[in-house]
C-alpha cells in the first residue's frame, strides 16, 4: 500500500499565488479625501470638501464676536474662528457661509448637519457633551456671566438687584446662572426672558428691565456701542464660562481638525508667527516647532486628513490669536485678562503641536 503524498508542497505553492494575486500595500499611497493615517474618514470633512464651502453657526448679532460690518461682512473672534478652519480644511478662508442661528435653534441645527461647527458664544457644559450629543472642541473665548444697569439705576452691585426684572436669553446657562446667583444670596427677582439679543437690548433699553443679565465680554461690547446711555456693568461675575467651537459627537477626524486649529492660533502667537511675517518664517525657521506649525518638518496635516500647510493658511489668511483679538475685541475695549496666554498669566495655552 502506497503511503499519502505530502500536501505540504501543494499549499505553499497555492499560498504563493495567492500573495501574487493581491497587491501589497503602498506606503506612498495617498490616503482619500478626510481620511488620516490608519483609514479612518471625516465624514464632515468630506461634506466641506463637497461643496467647497463650511456652513459656520454663529450669533450674527454679537458685537466683537460675529456682527456684521456696514459691507455686510461677519465680523468678529467666531467669525474669524470659523474662517481658520475654512482656511485648514480647503485651504481658503473666505469659504464660510455664516449661519445666524438663535440659542434655541443652535444646538439642534449642529445635531442636523445644517452647520458643520458651531460657533456661538456657547459655553462648555456636561450637559451638551452628555445629553445632546456634542462636543467643545476648543475653547476661543474665558468669559462670566454679569449684569449691566443703567447709570441712575443707584446699583453698586448684583446684591442690590433685589426685587429687580431682568432680562434674559431663553435657553442659555444665563438663566440657570442667574437663579442660582438669586437663590443662593436670597435675592428675589423676575425674569423677562427674550429669544434673541437684538430683543433683549432694546427691551432693556426701553426700560422694560432694571437689569441685564450676559456674558460679561457681551455686555462690554454693548455698552460701547452705547456711549450717551450711561450703563453701568456690576462688577460681580457669577459664573465661569468657558466657550468656543463645538462639533457634533462622532466625528473624531473633524474635531481633531478644529481643536488643532485654535491651538494653531495660539502656537502662533507663543511662537511670534504672525499673518504678516509666516511666509518669512516658514522659509527661515529653524526652530522645529515653528517648522512643524507651518508645514515644513513631519505630517501633521496628513495625520489630520489635510494638507501640511493647514495652520499655515489658517495664520496667514486670519492671523494668530492676538491678532484676532486685536482686530475684533480691543477696539472694544475688552481687555484680555484670563484670554491672556499662560505665559502672561491666563488661560490660554496650545498643547504640543508634535
């Protein structure tokens, strides 16, 4: 009886066919369009990318942060945030289309798609990270909740409000801010609550509250733009509010793009990079963290789906961090206290761009 063949030789020779019939896998491939090393994809990226344009929500009526100028361009810090992440995601600041949105409306337009980034004095809460399906991808603006009253009001302080209306915003933390300010210090008030800001100013103005109560940087800015009315900001701030960019959950590649864009900005400004003079610095740098900021040493662009010159083209068209504020809140005369960098003593930081 004949002993069996060995299978051996026929199965190295299937397995060598088989390595000969599939390709192996090219390290110069170019990853597709929103995808990073390791294949994973920006489904958002790739919406921005189709239509060449990134749908940016925004106040539309905030002074300093998104108004528009008398040429009907949007101005301000979220406006210009909005345009850098236009500017590292295609390349070209200009495409944003600005989306003016309510605070009732904000959160359910970014839950739909009908923006891709959220930019609207938001403040950072567990509650819009846990419930509502969003994320704060970087924080532009340290701000708190103030009031402001008229200058014969006879107000020194938030304690004296006593039995006083206040305006509000409907559907803000204001409002949770404000009670608990008047609960805790066992004040009594009533709230007039409004659906927008242009509402609750005039109100205010007309008389129709002793108080309003906002962001304290808000409340600045209106009453810069009221120079004769003679309004008063109390000088107690009740609370911390952080704000800035918010995406929707689910998308980590998006906002891996938009929190390395703010922290570009800031990088900038701790580095001297500015609008004016990046171009020179990208040519002469020698400083690798410059030479990485700016595109000429390592991948950080494809590790973020874009290309290497994505916080480049975000300083050069927007300029950095200080020059936002400069051009948008300093005209104000909105000082930049806890927006300071940490160096200077505020909270303002970039983590390692590396």
């Amino acid at each position: 009886m004949s002993r069996p063949r060995s299978l051996l030789p026929v199965l190295c020779a299937a397995a060598a066919l088989l390595g000969a019939l599939v390709p192996a896998p090219s390290s110069t491939q170019t990853p597709p369009p929103g995808a990073a090393p390791g294949g994973s994809r920006s489904a958002t990226l790739e919406a921005v990318r189709g239509r060449r344009l990134l749908l940016c929500g925004v106040s539309g009526e905030s002074p300093g942060f998104s108004l528009p100028d008398s040429q009907g361009e949007m101005r301000g810090l979220d406006a210009d945030t909005c345009r850098a992440v236009a500017a590292a995601a295609l390349g070209d600041a200009k495409l944003v289309r600005f989306v003016p949105l309510s605070p009732q409306a904000r959160f359910t337009a970014l839950q739909s798609g009908e923006v891709d980034l959220l930019v609207r004095n938001t403040s950072w809460t567990l509650t819009r990270e846990a419930s509502l399906g969003l994320n704060m991808a970087w924080i532009n603006f340290h701000d708190g909740t103030a009031f402001v009253v008229r200058g014969d009001a006879g107000v020194s302080s938030a304690k004296g409000l006593d039995g006083a209306t206040v305006c509000l915003l409907q559907g803000t933390t204001t409002e949770l801010d404000v009670a608990g300010y008047f609960r805790a210090n066992n004040l009594n008030f009533t709230p007039v609550l409004f659906g927008g800001v242009s509402e609750a100013a005039n109100a205010f103005l007309a008389g129709r509250c002793d108080a309003w109560a906002n962001d304290a940087s808000y409340l600045g800015a209106f009453r810069a733009t009221q120079p004769d009315k003679g309004l008063a900001i109390l000088p107690e701030r009740i609370s911390s509010e952080p704000v800035g960019a918010m995406v929707r959950k689910g998308d980590e590649r998006w906002f891996d793009l938009v929190r390395w864009t703010g922290s570009a900005l800031l990088a900038a400004e701790e580095a001297g990079v500015t609008g004016a003079n990046a171009e020179e610095k990208r040519r002469g740098a020698t400083d690798p963290a410059v030479q990485r900021l700016l595109g000429t040493q390592g991948e950080l662009g494809a590790a973020l789906g874009v290309d290497n010159a994505w916080a480049f083209n975000a300083i050069t068209q927007v300029g950095n961090y200080a020059e936002i504020w400069e051009r948008n809140l300093a005209p104000l005369g909105i000082d930049r206290g806890q927006n300071r960098l940490a160096s200077q003593g505020g909270l303002m930081f970039a983590p390692p761009l590396r």
